[in-house]
C-alpha cells in the first residue's frame, strides 16, 4: 500500500525506511507518547473496572461519591481502604499510583525503589514511575504546541517578507533583529514570576521568541524561489498572490522546515526541563521531569533514583528526536 502518492514523496519516504535506527528510533517514541497520553490506563490510584456487591464501576472514567460504597466519613473514595469480599473484584492498572498522590505508609523519604514503588519516591512520598509517564505528556504537548504555533507565525512572516521584499522585509528584518537580541530566558524568567504559570501560558511565551528562526528560513526560500521560471509562468497564467504563495511557492519550500522539525521538538523538551530545573516552569505539583532533576540536585548524596531514571527519560527521547531528525535530513537530502 502506497502512503504517499508523488514520486518524489515515495523516493522520501524509502529513504528514510533504510535507516533502520531512525524508524526504530520513530517507533520507539511514537508507543510512549501512546501510553503516555493514555496514562491513566496505566498508572491510577483507581481500578479501571471494578465489580462491588452486584454492580459493575468505572472508576477512571467516572467519579463515584464514596457513599456510593458506604464510605459517608470520606470526600474522596479510597478503593485500597475498600473491604470486598470473594464475590466482588477490581482490574487495577500496571502502576497503582497517581502521579500525585503520595505514599502515606513510607517514613524516610524519598524512598528507594521497592516492589510497591518501582523507581523510588520524590522528596514528598509521591511514585517516580508515575511522574515520568505523566511528564513526558507534559513534555511532548509543550514541544509540539511550541513548534506548531511558531511555524505558523514563522511561516507566514518568512513567506511575506520573502515574497515581498523591498520595505516589508526590511521592516520585518529589523524587528527580527529586535527579538533575537533580547535576552530570552531573562525575560520569561521575569514574566513566569510575574505571572501564573500554565502550560498554555508558557508555550505562548516561548512562542513568542521561536518562530523567528522559522521566518529566517522561509524568507531565505521564498527569496530564492520567487524569481524562478514556474513561479513566473503561474504568474503569467493569472494566478493571484495568494495562489502563487500557498499553491506554488510553499510546498516548494517546505523542505528546510520539515527537516529541522525533530531537533525543534527536541530543543523545546529540554528547554522545559531546563525551566522546570529552575523553578519557573509548570506550577506544581505538576508533573515534570526537570522538577524531579531539581530535588535530586537537593538529595544528590541519598536518592541516586531521583537522578538517574529522569536524566534516562530525558536522554532516550533526546536521541529519539535527534535520530529521526537525522533519517528526514537524510531522507530531504537534494544530493541523494
């Protein structure tokens, strides 16, 4: 079954199959965005599917009242707490913890890992295992949702000032130059503190910064592409201005783009790490991986487990991103 229906789409896309580490590498990444974005299913402090005198419940797809179960002396139903007898059953996930819930049972923490708590427990009782699956969708939205936003606001600066030359891309130059000689982390640093920070709020922010490397791209295409013979002959043709950019001169110019893609997407996971590090990233207790670099930086003597498993998470998607961004260089390669 053919993916792609052009030529040249087909030549790509069998390029980048020969290199095995990358499609490995693509494999790899894309099963644990799929269980982290399902995370849920597999680490929860509630069954899945549970069978109590008769009925049938969906604790993580529906909230049930604790007087549900005879529980009137709780706000929030404990199913560990909840007596069953042989007739009555529960499906609980892999991990039987919330990334946000914290092991009352344990006295010394952060504890090590054990047969309860897999990787260990951060600095307030809560499972490490947990808090890197649910990190690493934090992580991921906030990279793609950064890349997405900055190539369009990267795309259409760059195709207006390339395509239009003269005044526009001198103003737009220099507003370029304005942006990239502002001190970037000083400022987001400054704006997270005023503000309160979110997930939205900091893609919106870093946003604001990124796509100006996009736009130098797609000026510099658009300039070369603009004075070509097939944009003159669609030109002569009557196509209008927006035809000519968004039907001749963009897909052709595309290449750049996608081939820097996977090392944007890599260079935006370890930027909310670094943030997180510092503590001006997503507002606890969410969970994040560069929150967790940062207490293993307060236990570094007694909680080698607070180190080791986040820098792992971190380096493996790191060389996921950077190995598929090497098959689509090497696939978008003229050369080849």
């Amino acid at each position: 079954m053919k993916i792609f229906k052009s030529d040249l789409a087909q030549k790509r896309w069998r390029r980048f199959k020969e290199k095995r580490t990358s499609v490995a590498a693509a494999i790899l990444l894309g099963i644990f965005l799929v269980f982290s974005l399902t995370a849920e299913l597999w680490a929860n402090s509630q069954p899945l599917l549970m069978s109590y005198k008769g009925q049938t419940y969906w604790p993580v797809f529906k909230y049930y009242h604790p007087s549900t179960f005879g529980r009137d002396d709780l706000a929030q139903m404990d199913y560990r707490a909840l007596e069953m007898s042989t007739d009555d059953w529960a499906v609980w996930p892999v991990l039987k913890w919330d990334p946000l819930e914290r092991n009352e049972k344990l006295d010394d923490l952060p504890s090590s890992p054990s047969s309860v708590n897999w990787l260990g427990t951060d600095d307030t009782g809560r499972d490490v295992a947990a808090r890197l699956l649910y990190g690493f969708r934090y992580s991921m939205l906030y990279a793609l949702g950064v890349w997405f936003l900055s190539s369009i606001f990267g795309i259409l600066a760059g195709a207006v000032m390339g395509y239009a030359g003269g005044w526009v891309d001198l103003i737009g130059q220099r507003v370029i130059e304005v942006i990239e000689s502002l001190p970037y982390l000083m400022i987001l640093i400054t704006l997270v503190s005023i503000f309160q920070p979110s997930l939205g709020l900091l893609v919106l922010l870093t946003v604001f910064f990124s796509w100006v490397i996009i736009s130098i791209y797609f000026r510099a295409e658009f300039l070369r592409l603009r004075k070509l013979d097939f944009v003159d002959a669609a030109r002569s043709l009557g196509s209008s201005r927006a035809r000519l950019i968004f039907r001749h001169i963009l897909p052709n110019s595309l290449t750049p783009w996608i081939t820097i893609t996977p090392f944007i997407i890599a260079a935006q996971v370890s930027g909310l790490a670094a943030l997180d590090f510092l503590g001006f990233g997503l507002p606890a207790p969410t969970p994040s991986w560069g929150e967790l670099l940062n207490q293993a930086l307060k236990h570094f003597r007694d909680a080698w487990w607070l180190a080791v498993f986040p820098s792992g998470a971190l380096f493996l998607t790191l060389t996921f991103l950077n190995l598929i961004g090497e098959g689509v260089r090497d696939a978008f390669d003229p050369r080849r």
